[in-house]
C-alpha cells in the first residue's frame, strides 16, 4: 500500500500578525490533488493539526473540507494530536470522522489495543498495521514524585514512552500476523535524540527528557514522526523520517525544502520513501544590511516575486542598530513596494516592534515554562545561564506541585 507522511499543519497560525487561512486552504486543496495523482492508499498526519488548543472556525472547517474530500475518493485518514492540539477539541468530531474513514488518536487510550490500526487500500485489502502514537504527555505516562532529580524525571519518561510502544507493538505485530504478515508502521509526535529543529518548535518536555532515543522505538518497518518542522531522517536511518511543516512556520525555516513523504510498503521489503515536494504559497524573505543598503536589497526583493504577489519580510538593521525609530525608517524604505515587513531586529539581537503586529497569542494558549522562556528571550543572558535558569524554574514548578499533592 502507499502511505502518505504529513505533520504539523498548525491550521489557525497567526504568523506574526498576518492570517495564514489561504495558504492553509491552497495546501489542502493540492494535498488532495496529490493524493489522487499518486494514488495514495492512506493519509497519516503525525500531530499538530491546529496551532492552539481554541483554533478559529476557518482552521476547523479547513479540516472537515479535507476529511469530507478524502472520503469522497475512499482514502483513509489517521489524525494525531501533536501538543499543541487539544484532545478535547479532536474529540469533537471523532465519531462524525469516523463514519467519512477517518481515525482521530487525541490521546493515551485507556484500552492500548484501540491504537493498533489496520489500514486498508483503495480497493479494500488489508495493507498494513499502524502503531497510531499521537504526543503523550508526561501526566499521561508517568507521575511525578517530590525529590526526584530532573535526570530521574528523564529516566522514568523515556522508560513510560518505552513501555508504551513495546505494549502497543506486541499487539500489532500478533495484528499484522493475523492478516498475512502486513508490514507495521509506528508514529510519534516527539523530539528524538539527532533531529534538528528550528525557532517555532516549542519544546515539550521542558527540564525533563530531551529527546528520546531512536533505539527505543519498536522495529517497525516506517516511523513516521512528527513536531520537528524540517524534513529529516532521523541518524540517517531511511525508515525513521519526519515530514517536516508543508508550510514555513517562521523566518529560518523558509529556506527549507518543505514536503510531504510517500511511503510504499509491501511485505517482506524495506519501505521505499519518496519525498514530494510542496509549492510555496507565500515568499517569506529576509533582508540585511545596514539603512544605506537597505533600499536597494528591499528593491531587489520586490524585483523577484511574480506578478500580484506580495511577501512577508524579516528585516536585520547593522552598523546603524543604535539608532531610534528604526521601524519608521524602514516603513519609509518599503513605501509602494509589494513587501509587508513583519519583523525589524538588531543585528545584536534585540528584536524591534514588528510593523504587524506581534503573533496573537494569549496566557491561556501559554505554558508557564513557555512564558518564562519568553521573558528570558529578552535578557541579553549567554546559552549555559538561559539553560540553567530554564532547569531551576522546572525544578520549582515541579516542587511547587509536589506540595500541592500533599
């Protein structure tokens, strides 16, 4: 059967201030184009679907549209919530999903052996066994107890996460040995020890397991990963892959090759992985240099995009980065041209106030260790005391809970 590997949509995103509603819209609209082209089997999205836990009605009705086209061309879909997703508000529409052929996971289920999913072809023959793991959280796997080191903390999630698809394989290899030797995909949303990331993953285990280890997952014939957003193998192994973002989730990422996976699987032979390239629907571009070069590189910029397009742009102020009122100097720079600068900085690395405003997030859609993170990233502090400051305010939350409990 023919699989296809896509993660971390973040349908709903506010980049920057900007409504990222018609990319998402024109990257559906192509993924499903795709699926029929290719004559996929099954759609398989490894977590963060929507980039909040409250996603705004355009980003749900984004994904019904996808379900509802899907179902159309009989093609299995498999949702996984990521950790920015709310098992709550994938629950939703589960049951409504699943008469249209599509699987929502939005947590740990009690009764493990409802995450061994059998997927079917196009025509309805069995085709191969999914290990469907969406993002565990901590309190879902193990508990945490006063006076435990944050190397003990470590420990005892890598060993929760271990146990957890060491159960769910057992099951789904008896499964896939029951329907002739199907071959067995397993999931994750997770970082694993060796993936590269970029400046819009948050992380998700702050002050406890980095990253999980890839000899720890079970021997599967695909993993397919997600909430890392570039594309990678992971330890150079072909079979164990993140799909990476279809879209640019901030500035560093859009150089990226964004894609999506096509992963063919017959028993008894490795899987055959074949990237598929997605279009750009929106030119994100950065520009450097000091006020006097600055208008022509921004000139140069608008000369490169087509006709009736406009891009979103980072601009880097050197040399001149003392100076006030840098926002209204480049403001004065950009004038008619089809640029929206969403970002000024410093080269020192002080970020000015955007010209857009600023993502529209709120405390609630906000951890606490995110927000101390924030506050942190405005302190012109090295790496190893940021780090350090990060470990001491986990080690006080942890503390501060464990007295709760008592």
């Amino acid at each position: 059967m023919r699989l296809l590997h896509t993660s971390d949509w973040h349908l709903g995103q506010h980049f920057m201030g900007k409504n990222r509603q018609a990319e998402h819209a024109a990257f559906i609209s192509w993924l499903v184009d795709a699926v029929n082209t290719h004559q996929v089997d099954a759609v398989l999205v490894a977590g963060d679907i929507f980039d909040t836990g409250s996603p705004p009605s355009y980003a749900r009705e984004a994904l019904n549209d996808l379900v509802v086209a899907l179902a159309r061309h009989q093609v299995r879909l498999v949702l996984l919530a990521g950790n920015h997703d709310s098992p709550a508000v994938l629950a939703e529409n589960k049951r409504l999903f699943g008469q249209l052929g599509a699987t929502v996971i939005e947590a740990a289920a009690e009764n493990i052996e409802a995450q061994a999913l059998l997927l079917a072809t196009r025509t309805g023959e069995p085709g191969a066994v999914l290990c469907a793991v969406p993002f565990l959280r901590a309190r879902e796997l193990a508990r945490s107890e006063a006076g435990q080191s944050g190397e003990d903390k470590a420990r005892a999630l890598a060993e929760a996460l271990t146990d957890h698809y060491g159960r769910l394989w057992a099951f789904a290899k008896k499964l896939a040995g029951e329907s002739g030797g199907l071959p067995i995909v397993a999931s994750g949303h997770l970082t694993t020890v060796g993936a590269s990331s970029s400046e819009s993953v948050r992380e998700i285990y702050v002050g406890s397991l980095a990253a999980f280890p890839t000899a720890n997952f079970p021997p599967a014939d695909y993993i397919a990963l997600g909430h890392i957003h570039r594309a990678q193998k992971v330890g150079g192994a072909e079979h164990i892959r993140y799909s990476g973002s279809p879209l640019a989730l901030s500035f560093d990422e859009a150089a990226q090759d964004k894609e999506v996976l096509l992963v063919d699987l017959l028993p008894g032979e490795p899987a055959r992985v074949t990237p598929l390239a997605v279009p750009c629907f929106q030119r994100l571009l950065t520009a450097s240099g000091s006020l006097a070069v600055l208008p022509a590189r921004l000139s140069a910029l608008a000369r490169e995009l087509e006709e009736n397009t406009r891009a979103w742009v980072d601009v880097e102020v050197v040399s001149d980065d003392y100076l006030n009122d840098l926002l209204g100097r480049v403001a004065g720079m950009v004038g008619e041209l089809p640029l929206d600068v969403l970002r000024v900085r410093r080269a020192r690395g002080q970020a000015c106030v955007t010209l857009e405003r600023t993502a529209r997030e709120t405390l609630s859609e906000l951890t606490p260790a995110e927000v101390f993170a924030r506050r942190l990233a405005g302190e012109e502090i090295d790496e190893a005391a940021r780090q350090a400051l990060l470990s001491r305010f986990d080690e006080v939350v942890h503390m501060l809970a464990a007295e709760d409990a008592q």
